[in-house]
C-alpha cells in the first residue's frame, strides 16, 4: 500500500492506495481513520484501484478550523477523486462515511458509478429529534490518572466482538488523535438533512449492514425506498464493526455489486 497527501479546499488529507483497474474510494466512519479499512484495501485491490482517505480532522489528516459537516466532508471527498484524476469512481462508505458518500453522490452524481453505503442511518426530522436527547457517544473528560482512556475503551466495548480486542484497540487509537472534537463527526451526521438529498442520488447503490447492527438495520428498507434500484444486503454474524471484523466477507459483498451493477 502506498501513503501520500492531496490538496484539498479544506487542507491536506492522507491517504492510502493500493491496485489498478476502476477507482474505488473508500470513507471511515467517526471517529476512525483509513486503518478500518486496513484489510479490505489489499483485498479489494486485486480487482480494482483502491483508495482509503483519511476524512479532514481523522488519521493523519490535519483538522479544518471551520465547523465540520458532511457538505464539508464529501466536499474534500471530490477534491481528493479530483487531485487523483478520478473522473468516475466507486464510493464506499461506512456509518458516517456513508452519509459523506451519499452527500457525494448527491452534489456530483455524473462522478459516482457506483454507491455502496454501508451501516448508514437514516437520517431525518425523527431522527434528529430522538437524538437530540441522547447522550454523547464517545466524549469523556480527560482526568490526570488517565482513568479516561477506560471509559472510552468502556463506552465502545458492547459494539465489538469479546474475542477482538485487538478491534478496539484500532478505535482507540484513533479516536484519541481526536479526542477534544471526537463528538463533532457524530453531530455532522445528525445535523445532516439527508431526506432533502437522498433523492438526488442515480448511482446503482447497494445499502449493506451487519445483521447485528441495531442501530442501522432497521434503516434499510428506507434508503432502499429512497434510491431508485437500490437493493440492500445483510452480513451474517457482525453487527457496526463490519468493516474491520469480517474485512473478506465485506469485500467479497463490495466487489460483487460493483461487478453485478456493471461499475466496475
């Protein structure tokens, strides 16, 4: 895999690639960084030309001072298809990087082949009301004994298997190289109107979650409704961490949509 940097109206962003063929650009959700795609990039990229982005403010992408929204968001999206000369490209996105992909598809649909959204909620007034009242996923107030980095590991551990520590170490991680704006991701989402854009989108789409993911599953046959032709799929045995715990399983489902749409 190789590392490099682009140019964007929003700062650099990181990124990583891999392979040749039709361009796939792949988007994390909050608060992770290209590294949940550490797996699917070396396998997607035997078929196709595979890119990882680290989303403006995540990874190794430095933090835009304005506001964070998923305008701003998949607006660096297509600057970095455009700095890589990406002309027509698959986007993949997973929980947040799904909203960012659809917004994408959405603002530029002639650039979008192919749309594969993966573990995204739907987002509307309902939504942002029942949210509004919730409490912050991943915020924690630094204490000197470190006793924070626990409950950040706490906070997260019901979504991931008990035999994949190694899973949440990854989240970790990343999510403590955003620590003091780590909810900001999580209210773009949730700000985000997306059935004012939803209907724009004319990509084939595929809307794919974990059979275990209660936060997104009973979103599906919404955004399958929303979008003419789309079809949905669901991964046995995985719940929100698909992308990282069933990487073969996730690229095989990717890989065969983007074959079977004809985009790829």
């Amino acid at each position: 895999m190789r590392h490099g940097f682009v140019d964007t109206r929003h700062g650099q962003v990181h990124y990583v690639e891999h392979g040749t063929g039709h361009p796939v650009l792949l988007l994390h959700q909050t608060p992770r960084s290209w590294d949940e795609f550490r797996d699917v990039v070396p396998d997607l990229g035997r078929d196709f030309r595979v890119i990882a982005m680290d989303t403006p403010g995540y990874g190794a992408s430095p933090a835009p001072a304005e506001p964070w929204t998923i305008q701003l968001f998949a607006s660096a999206a297509l600057d970095v298809c455009s700095e890589l000369g990406l002309n027509r490209v698959a986007l993949v996105g997973h929980h947040t990087g799904a909203v960012v992909a659809l917004e994408a598809a959405a603002t530029e649909p002639d650039r979008v082949g192919a749309l594969v959204l993966s573990a995204m909620p739907y987002v509307d007034a309902e939504r942002r009301r029942a949210v509004a009242s919730r409490p912050p996923i991943d915020h924690v107030e630094p204490a000197d004994d470190g006793s924070h980095l626990v409950q950040l590991w706490r906070n997260r551990a019901g979504f991931y298997p008990k035999d994949r520590p190694d899973l949440l170490e990854r989240f970790v991680r990343d999510a403590l190289g955003v620590l003091d704006r780590v909810e900001e991701g999580h209210r773009a989402v949730n700000d985000y109107r997306m059935e004012d854009r939803i209907g724009l989108v004319t990509a084939p789409t595929l809307a794919l979650c974990g059979e275990l993911d209660e936060f997104s599953l009973p979103s599906l046959p919404t955004i399958v409704a929303a979008i003419p032709g789309a079809r949905s799929e669901v991964l046995p045995g995985t719940g929100v961490p698909a992308v990282d715990h069933v990487p073969a399983q996730f690229a095989q489902a990717v890989r065969a949509f983007l074959r079977e749409s004809g985009a790829a």
